[in-house]
C-alpha cells in the first residue's frame, strides 16, 4: 500500500476487519515490522485523536513516531506552486516533503480542507505533494476531502455491534456553529456503500456531498423518516459542497435526540468527536449506554495499526 486515502486502497474489506480484529486481540505481534523504522507525523491543523491513536499504532508496530506541527515548530510552508515568496513563509513543501521523505519510512499528514478553492482542496493538493515527492507511503491523517482512518474504524465499531447481517446505518447532518469540511462524511459514505449495509445519508436540501463518496446512497430530506428502523445513528455536521464551505441551515431540530432515537430500532449513537453537545447531539443520547463514541474512538488505533502494518510489509 503506497498511500492510504480510499477504501479501494485497503483493499478487500471482509479481510481487513478479519486483520483489525486480530491487530486488536494481539497488538504487539508485530513489532518486529517496526524495528528500526520512523513515521513522522505531520499536522497542519489540530488533533486530539487522530494524534494520539497515530503514536500509539506506530509503537505498537515497534516503530518511532516522530510528530511535527507545522507552523508551531517548524517554518511556515509555502503550499502553492509559482509564486514569488515575499510573504512570510519561509520554505516551500516541494523542499520540505523530500527531506523529510529521507527521515522516515512512512508518512502521515493531517491538512484540512481550507475553503478558499474548492478545486483546490478535492484535487487534494497539499497531500498529493507528499505522495509525489517524499518517496515514501503517506497515509492522510485526515485531508482535505477525506478521513479514511476514521472511517476504518467506524466499520470495525458497527461489525463489533450489528447484530444482524446488514444493518441499517443513517448519516445525519447536524447543526453547528462553525464551517466544517466534508472529509469525514465523505469517506464514512465511502465507505459504508462499500459494505454489506443499509446506508442513508439524510440532510437539510443544500448539503448534497460530492456524489463522488456517496455513490448509490438513499438520501432522505426527512430526518425522522430516515431514522425509521435505524441501528446505527451516525451525527455529524458539514459545510456545503454545492455553495463550497458555507453554512445554509442551523435548525436546531436536526440536533440528535430522545425525539428522533425513539423512531429507530434501538440504534446505537456514533460521532467521530471532537462533538458539540446538545448541538450535534443532546447530552442524554451520547451519554447513553447506547452510545458508541468511545469505543469507536478506541479503534482508531486499530485501523491505523493495520494501515501502518500493511505499509510496514511492503517495505
């Protein structure tokens, strides 16, 4: 695997949650993979999660995570291509990436989605420098369109939980203060429509995804129609694709919760945190035993311990 951004890219999906599974009962199997090797984790933008749960996968595969947080602790990097730099930042990534290429053996880079150019962030461009000039595998950390260590391990959470063979799993849109980016609802229906499930994506008109990640997806503009029968409730809030970064709609009706868990079949709740409480979802249903939040949260060590050990065999 030489880069890890797409569900195509794990490959068959029934293999991999054998393999996480696995990765999950015996963690430190594998260290000899990682003996002697480095990740470097690199982080244009804030993380709690994706951070912690990265470091502790690498050790777990006996390798040396080294992090760096880019325009905290190192130069602030130039990103376009062409341009005089006159401004305050003092080196260009088409530097930067080889040479921290020649440090490591895998990298991991976490750049989200700027909303100055829609263009610019779903061609992916800051991280497709990496893939073209580090010369190493480069995992996203989340990108601008995309967040598939999330996702993995929210697949891992729903086939820990189903109880049946092909759940129905709803993606609702929910209201918040800020514009956030599409990468992780795009890369959840991603890869939802590449598993045995029910998939709904349900949402106020104006908040289509790129139909590039939801595929085949039922959309339904009826929130409380789309919970019908639901066993897994997926919240999450995004900005619009279609009037790139903005934010049409804050009903607080679309807010998760008794009101709308009620007309599911005694779903589960999950949210990919960091989350807004009783503005994403009410404080009752995520702090409910139904509530799924934290062991998803867990898992993320899981689906980044099988990428990195994937990448690591390759090697």
């Amino acid at each position: 695997m030489k880069s890890f951004l797409h569900v195509q890219d794990i490959g068959d999906l029934d293999a991999a949650l054998k393999e996480a599974l696995e990765v999950k009962r015996t963690p430190f199997a594998w260290q000899n993979l990682g003996k002697n090797k480095t990740i470097i984790l690199i982080f244009f933008n804030n993380s709690l999660r994706t951070r912690l749960s990265s470091q502790k996968a690498a050790q777990n595969l006996g390798m040396n995570p080294i992090v760096l947080n880019i325009n905290g602790e190192s130069w602030k990097l130039e990103t376009e291509t062409g341009v005089v730099m006159d401004g305050d930042k003092s080196e260009h990534l088409r530097e930067a990436i080889p040479v921290i290429g020649s440090y490591c053996d895998i990298i991991g880079v976490r750049s989200f989605a700027r909303f100055e150019d829609r263009a610019f962030d779903y061609n992916e461009t800051i991280l497709n420098q990496f893939i073209k000039y580090s010369g190493k595998p480069v995992i996203s950390l989340e990108s601008a369109t995309v967040h598939p260590c999330q996702a993995f391990a929210d697949l891992i959470t729903i086939k820990e939980h189903t109880g049946k063979p092909r759940p129905k799993v709803v993606m609702s849109w929910a209201p918040h203060p800020g514009a956030l980016p599409q990468a992780v609802p795009n890369s959840f229906a991603e890869w939802m429509n590449a598993s045995d499930v029910d998939f709904v994506i349900t949402h106020p008109e104006g908040y289509e995804l790129d139909t590039r990640f939801t595929g085949n997806a039922r959309i339904e503009y009826d929130q409380m129609k789309a919970f019908e029968g639901a066993d897994f409730v997926y919240a999450k809030n995004w900005s619009s694709y279609r009037d790139y970064g903005k934010i049409l709609c804050k009903d607080r009706q679309w807010t998760v919760s008794k009101r709308q868990m009620d007309v599911t079949n005694d779903a589960f709740f999950m949210h990919c945190l960091p989350v807004r409480r009783n503005m994403i979802v009410t404080d009752d249903v995520i702090d409910s035993p139904k509530s799924l939040v934290i062991p998803e949260a867990a898992n993320r060590v899981v689906s980044a311990q099988v990428v990195m050990k994937r990448m690591l065999e390759e090697i």
